[in-house]
C-alpha cells in the first residue's frame, strides 16, 4: 500500500490522522509504540490522548517503509534502525521521493493518453 501524500499544516495530528495518512490500523500504531521505544508521541489529558508531531510521523513514516513497503518482520526493522540509522532514514527518503515521482510520471502517462 503506497503511503498517502500529506502536507504539514498543523502541529499536532490525533492517531486516526496519522492512520489514515499511512494506511493502517490505529491498534497498528499503538503496537508499534510498545516495539518501537523511540516512537513516543506526546499524551495529553486524564484521557492520555495522543498527539502526534512532526517528528513522530518521520519516525513512522520509517517504521512503515521497512515493515509495510519493504516487508522486514519487526525484529528485522529494529535491528536495521538500531545499527544503522542514517542510512535507514535516507532509504526511506528515497524511497518516498521514487513513489512521488512513480505518482506524477503515471499522471503525466494518463493525461498524455486522454490527448491521443
């Protein structure tokens, strides 16, 4: 599932927002929180309502593309973030920046179709 393009306009999202933008579950996020010990969005209220920032949905946005667009079991995703950071983070970068532009070449490909 490709990940939802989104573009920063607020400062906190609720986790149905940060689902939504990646496709998954909300129980999916909250167990990656318990397996992921550097993904802790900030709770507020007697409630513990989460509210995720910038920097948490790049952490998602990495978890994602290891678990979900490379298929790596979670042990495997750990292990890769925990021994090589910078290079997980700059592969999900990548990554993200060949399916926008996958995106907007099939776009482009549509539209050229329409004028034939």
């Amino acid at each position: 599932m490709a990940l939802n393009e989104y573009k920063p306009q607020k400062l906190y999202y609720s986790i149905k927002e940060v689902a939504e933008m990646f496709g998954l579950n909300e129980s999916t996020l909250r167990y990656w929180e318990t397996e992921f010990p550097f993904l802790r969005p900030k709770t507020s209220g007697p409630a513990k309502v989460r509210q995720y920032q910038e920097k948490d949905i790049e952490q998602i946005k990495l978890i994602h593309n290891l678990v979900k667009v490379r298929g790596f079991k979670l042990a495997a995703a750990k292990k890769i973030i925990n021994s090589n950071r910078q290079g997980a983070d700059k592969t999900a970068d990548v990554l993200s920046r060949l399916i926008s532009v996958r995106n907007e070449l099939q776009a482009l490909k549509k539209h050229l179709d329409y004028l034939q």
